[in-house]
C-alpha cells in the first residue's frame, strides 16, 4: 500500500508515456498485478477522456478567422510604422555606431547643461552692511538650496 | 525528426518577418492560429473572448519577435505568451469560466458535433452537469496547475515542452500534473472514476 503510494506519481508519467523504457516495463508489470493502481490508472484515463470532452472549443467559421487576421495585420502594420527602423533591418555599419552616437549624445547633453547652469546662475550677492558708530548689521541672503528667500542678519558691536 | 523540420522551418519564417516581410508572420498565424484559439478557449470559456485572446497573443509576438531566442522553439514561445495572455484575460475580466461555457459553449458543440449524444434527455442533462462540473473543477486549479493540466491533458504536449513553456524543470511539471490530476480526483468523487 505504501509502496503504491510512492508509485501514483510515476502512474501519470505512464499514462504520458514520459517513463523510460525499464521503468516502463516494471510499472505495467506491477499495474497488471495491483488492483488499486490499475483502478487509480483508469481513474486518471476517465478523468482525461471527460476533460477533453468537457473543454472542447467550437470551431471558428472562415469570417471569425479573416476578421482576427484583419486585425492582426492593421495592429502590425501600425507597430511597423512606429518602429521605422526595426533593429533586424539595421546595417552593421549603423549596429557599430550606436554605442558611439549615444556617447556622444551623452557628452553632448552633459556640455549643455553645464554651460546653462553657469548662464543662469546668479552672482553671489554682497551682503547689505548697514553701521553705526555702536553696531554694525550685515544682511545676506541665505543659499537657495538652504531656505529659499531667507536672510542672514548678523549683528556686531562696533 | 519531423519536428526538427517544423521547427527549422518556424524559424525560417522569423527571421523572413523580421528582415521585414509580414506574409511570414501570416505564415505562422495561419498555422498556429487553431491551437493558440483552442488554448485560450481552455482559460476563457467562451469563443468570442477565445478569438479576442488569440488576436491578441499574435500581435504581442509580433511585436516581441525582436526578442525571440532563434535557439528556442517557435511555438513553445508562443503558447508562453498566449497562457500568460490568457491567465491575465481571466483576471482582468473576472470570467466565472464555468458559467459562460455552459450557457454558449454546448450550444455552440451541439450544432458542431452531430456525433452520437444519448437521446435520453435525462442523461444529456448528466452529461451536462458532468461537463460542467468539469469546468468547475478545472476552474478551481490554481494557475500553475491549471496550466499543466492543460497544456498535457488538453493540448497534448510532452513533459518537455510543457517545462519549456512555464519554465520549470520536467520534474516540476511531472509533479504539478500529479497534483493537479489528484485534486481533480478528489472534487470531480462521485462523478468521475
């Protein structure tokens, strides 16, 4: 009994015809003498034999298929136009540019924004000094990143 | 043999779309569009939804054609996308499979299949409830067992090639089946065996 349990799994592998040829040999011949897993054989058989009769799909007629083939040559033929250069269709020539154009686009952008971001940044600001005989007060804007708009004053004796 | 030369020629046709001619890619369509139908039917349950899928799983290949292992085969790569497509359909729409096929489905198989059926009206309600009962059964299967049971017992593909669709080892799917077979034993107990 133990030992047809551990065989349940291989009845299936029989049934598939997925067992080598030995092991083949030696499960049918303990199938022919078991008659629990000769039961538990055709239980698996019916179980199939009905799956199938179950699950059977109605055919499509001709019109179902020329309308799903119609629709499926409109979807690529919109994707062909999206990708106008498909990689396939690629010259080795432009394969091996690639790698080189895209670093240069890289370089390119990296110069670009370096050279706004000096045009765009503001000169550091002087503070403002305000004094008197007993104090003087120093206004100074505070970094953008730190609080944007705030001041620093700072006030000394004189 | 024969299969190597199936394969070889899939990959012919690949390579023909992508060096830009798409009556390759009808090629494949024509050929495996049957079996990418009857696999999504498994999932979905009715045919309208089936037809919607495969469409579907046909242009998400041709657009992901680029990305194609030539080393893999061509329809196991496909029945990847078109399991994935077909899991998400059910999700995204919350299909209750079992309901929809019982009300389209026989009808649909009733007009298409004049084989023999029992003329007592008391047994085809049987067999309807047992159908049904099936689906149901099915149904209830997580995904990952649902998918071997019927990718092996449905579609009839070896242990191999189910492990290449899913991506797990064929001792994975060798026990996936076994339990999937085994929990359809126990809630299919009085009906089926």
């Amino acid at each position: 009994m133990g030992g047809c349990d551990k065989l349940e799994l291989k009845l299936g592998a029989l049934l598939d015809g997925e067992l080598d040829s030995q092991e083949e040999q030696e499960l049918r011949a303990h199938v022919a003498g078991c008659h629990l897993c000769r039961s538990r054989l055709q239980s698996f058989q019916v179980l199939e034999r009905e799956a199938v009769a179950a699950f059977r799909a109605p055919e499509p007629t001709e019109n179902e298929w020329g309308r799903i083939g119609a629709g499926i040559r409109e979807a690529v033929a919109g994707a062909r136009k999206t990708v106008a250069f498909p990689r396939a269709q690629r010259s080795p020539l432009i394969e091996a540019l690639v790698p080189a154009f895209a670093l240069a686009a890289c370089l390119v952008i990296v110069v670009v924004i370096g050279i706004l971001s000096r045009v765009n940044r503001e000169p550091p600001r002087a503070p403002d000094v305000y004094s008197s005989k007993e104090y003087e007060i120093r206004v100074e804007p505070l970094a953008p990143e730190d609080e944007d708009g705030a001041l620093w004053i700072e006030v000394t004796r004189g | 043999m024969a299969h190597d030369l199936l394969d070889a020629e899939d990959l012919q046709k690949v390579r023909e779309c992508l060096a830009g001619n798409p009556d390759a890619f009808e090629v494949l369509f024509n050929k495996y569009r049957g079996r990418i139908y009857s696999l999504a039917y498994r999932y979905v349950q009715n045919k309208e939804d089936a037809l919607e899928v495969t469409q579907d799983v046909f242009v998400r290949a041709y657009q992901a054609l680029a990305s194609f292992q030539t080393g893999s085969k061509f329809y196991t790569w496909l029945y990847r996308i078109a399991v994935n497509r077909a899991i998400d359909f059910v999700r995204a729409r919350r299909v209750r499979p079992q309901i929809e096929m019982s009300e389209i489905g026989d009808e649909d198989l009733a007009r298409q299949s004049p084989g023999p059926r029992s003329p007592d009206p008391a047994k085809a309600l049987d067999e309807k409830e047992l159908r049904q009962k099936i689906r149901s059964a099915i149904g209830k299967l997580s995904d990952k067992h649902r998918t071997v049971f019927v990718l092996h017992a449905l579609e009839n593909l070896s242990y191999k090639e189910i492990a290449e669709v899913v991506g797990c080892s064929i001792g994975t799917v060798m026990s996936r089946l076994f339990y999937a077979r085994k929990r359809l034993q126990k809630e299919l107990a009085g009906y089926v065996g």
